[in-house]
C-alpha cells in the first residue's frame, strides 16, 4: 500500500507540476499554438464499426464512475464487461450491480496502480470509460487507444497542451476515438439551444457565455469524498481555470466550433485566492494537515476566448467561493439573446420592448434524443444518460462520434492556456488548432439527425 501511495502521490506531483512545463517551457507564447507533425489521417467524420453490443470497460468507480454504472446499463445493447478500481469494495459493489441489471458477471481488476492496463489489453472491450482523479486521465486514455480500444474520458481530458496533441496524435495512428464525456452538452436547453440557433432564430452569432460556477468548499475539505482528496491539492499548486469544459462545450456547438469556426485566441486574469483559507479557519482544527497548505487557485477565473470569426465566448471558473450553481450559459446574435439560470428568451420579431420572453415556447426545438427517448434514469437532469445513449447508438449503428478527439481537446486547452495567461498578466494567448486546418469541414455534431 505504501508503494502504491508513493506511486499515485508522484504521478500527481509530476502531473501538476506539467502544467507549467506543458505551456511556460514553451520558447515564447508564439509557441503555444504551434502544431506538432502529423501523425495519421483525420479522425473528423470517422465512423465506429458497427458492433451490435457495444463492451465497455469502466476504471474508477467513485462517486462519479459509480453513479454513471446504472445509466450505462439501462441502455440497450451496452454491455459492460470489465471493472477497475484501487479499491476492491468499491469494484465489487459496482459487479454486483452489474449482475443485478442481468448482465453476466464482469472481470474485476483491483490489483493497484498499474492494474488498469490488464483492463485495457482484453478483447472484450470496445470502449474504455475513465472516471479517475486528473492526473490519470492522460495516460490512461493513451493506453486504450494503443491497445485498440476506443476512450472516454471525464474532465479534463488531459492537464497540458503536450497531453492533448499527445491524445491527438494518438487518436489518429490508432483510428480509436478520444471523446470529452461529462460534457454538458447534452441538456434540454443546450439542445433546444443550439437547434435554434443552427435554424437562425438569433440571426448571426455574436458571442457567448460558460462556466463551472460551483460551490465544492464542503466536499474540497472532505476527508472522503475525493480520494486522498486529490482535487483540492491543485489548488496549491497553479492558479488557471481547472474546469473549462462545461461552460465551453455547449457554447463551442453553438458557434460551429471545428464546423467552420475555431478558437483563435485568448487571455485569462484571476481574483486573489481568499475563500479556501477562510473556508479552513471556519470549519478544520488546529493540526489538521489542511493547515500546512496554501492555496494559490484564485478563487475566480475568468477568461475570454475569440474565434477566428470575430465572436467572442466568456468562460468562468470559480468553485473555491459562495456562488448557486451555474453554467451560465448565454448565446447572443444579431436577432436576439438567450440566457440560463433560469432559462430566459428574448428574439426579434417575436418579441419587442424589454421584457424576457418564455423559453418553453420554444419547444418545437427540442432535440429527438429529447422528445423521442427522454431523459431516461437521469443523470444531471438527463443529459448524462443521453449523452451514453447516443454514444451507444453511434457505435451500434457505425455512426461517427458527435464529438470527436479534436473538439475534445480544443475544449480542454483552456486549462493551461489560462494558466500562461494569468503568468503573463492577461496576456493573449494563441490557441492551438488541433485539426491541423481542417477546421472548416461540414460534419456531424451534437446537433444530430435521428437515425432511420
């Protein structure tokens, strides 16, 4: 056990400190955007093989690996054959729950550290779900891909730029994809969204707001809840926005993002990192290890990204501080404006003067997934289970992902873009292009034809 501590704690330590090396090593900003050579042909438009039961593999089985276990299993055809995790009761529970929805009982690997890559190596598994603290989300998507299986990956997908073109570069000599899930794109509104905004009912696109606002002060002390309480820990050690993808995933489908615009750059500032150490004076003992910690994380991040279209996308981060949760999400055009939290419209000629108008009105935009599946067992309000529901139907059917490797790392390079950023006072960030050009190709996303 302590060999398999050192490990993890060396694995995080070097992971963290990579965020500073994977962007200020660079020889200038400049350099941050720069493209490594190609490895292989796109993966933009890349169909799965069709395969009428998808297998899955799950490493970690946590709080979040554990609570999507049950949505997976309630959709047709999703079979799940291999289970990971350092901690045996929490695989074996999760085993038993796959016998109890009447599925055969799955292998079960518990052997440590490294034990995950017995996982990966099976010929029975397809696609490899990744529910694990950060530091490992890279090198374990990299081994499933080099074993021939496809990748799923919670946030963040990878921590540095050289993760992300490393998960790039890999996706493409393997044709294995490398998908973003937890993705938020999926909800009602994000859908019924951004169907009205491909239908031009905000005219042209003018800018955007996401975020993760999110007050996780009780559960970032907790001695519990995240293992070896892992995430806090990144907030002694750089000061970016740690969580981009929420806000940015749904406001990057809305402006075409890869579909014929792309982030062009960006710059970041952050508020002094304050409410942690209060948090900690309110609510740990004198001792407690807390109190040898601090804190660096600013306790708001906020960022603004341009396209190369001219539109401008607001993202915040700030989970450290009082604040309801919120995404924001915000889409603005020439035609009108719609807001969340709560859901609020208001669009030209529908509407004039300056009151808000109903967004339910709107519901004739609502997404088939929506209307014609539902949100199932749930999951964030439904959205998760949709999400595993089309991505099932898109390995069954031998459709192309909605949201391919290049999206996915383009919505993660926030994090340590914004960390130059804030190094560099704010400085303007060049944002890499992970298509290597191809940003301008028509292809499917999120907002999907239902199939025949």
């Amino acid at each position: 056990m302590s060999e398999q501590v050192s490990r993890r704690a060396m694995l995080r330590g070097a992971a963290v400190a990579g965020v500073g090396l994977g962007v200020a090593g660079t020889t200038g900003i400049e350099a941050a955007a720069e493209a490594p050579p190609a490895r292989g042909r796109t993966m933009i438009g890349e169909p799965f093989r069709a395969t009428d039961a998808p297998r899955f593999g799950i490493i970690g089985l946590g709080n979040r690996g554990g609570g999507m276990l049950p949505l997976l299993l309630a959709i047709p055809g999703a079979k799940v054959t291999a289970l990971c995790d350092i901690r045996p009761e929490f695989a074996q529970r999760a085993a038993r729950t796959v016998t109890e929805a009447g599925q055969p009982e799955p292998a079960v690997y518990t052997g440590g550290d490294d034990d995950y890559e017995n996982l990966c190596a099976r010929d029975d598994v397809d696609f490899v779900y990744i529910a694990t603290p950060w530091e490992w989300h890279t090198p374990m998507a990299l081994t499933a891909m080099r074993n021939g299986k496809h990748v799923g990956v919670e946030c963040p997908i990878g921590l540095t730029l050289r993760d992300l073109w490393e998960l790039v570069d890999t996706s493409e000599r393997t044709r294995r994809h490398c998908i973003q899930l937890e993705n938020c794109c999926y909800g009602q509104n994000e859908l019924r969204a951004l169907r009205m905004a491909h239908d031009g009912k905000f005219g042209e696109l003018l800018h955007g707001s996401g975020a993760y606002l999110h007050d996780l002060r009780e559960l970032l002390f907790s001695k519990t809840y995240y293992e070896d309480q892992w995430r806090r820990r990144f907030h002694t050690k750089i000061d970016g926005d740690l969580y981009p993808t929420h806000g940015l995933g749904p406001v990057g489908a809305y402006m075409d993002l890869h579909r014929g615009d792309r982030f062009s750059h960006m710059t970041s500032m952050s508020t002094p990192a304050l409410a942690l150490a209060e948090y900690r004076a309110e609510h740990m003992p004198p001792g407690d290890e807390t109190w040898r910690e601090r804190y660096v994380k600013g306790d708001v991040t906020m960022s603004l990204i341009q396209t190369a279209k001219g539109r401008v996308i607001h993202l915040a981060h700030g989970v450290s501080s009082p604040h309801p949760y919120s995404r924001l999400n915000h889409l603005a055009g020439t035609k009108g404006v719609f807001e969340d939290y709560p859901p609020r419209i208001y669009l030209e000629p529908d509407m004039s003067g300056h009151e808000w108008g109903s967004f339910d009105d709107y519901a004739s935009y609502d997404h088939w997934l929506w209307t014609d599946v539902g949100p199932g067992p749930g999951g964030h309000g439904g959205m998760d289970y949709l999400m595993l529901y089309r991505l099932v139907q898109c390995m069954r059917l031998g459709l192309p992902p909605d949201i391919d490797v290049y999206d996915s790392a383009a919505w993660n390079a926030p994090f340590p873009l914004s960390v130059l950023s804030i190094r560099h006072r704010g400085a303007s960030i060049p944002f890499p292009d992970f298509t290597r050009g191809r940003w301008r190709t028509p292809h499917p996303g999120t907002d999907s034809e239902k199939p025949a």
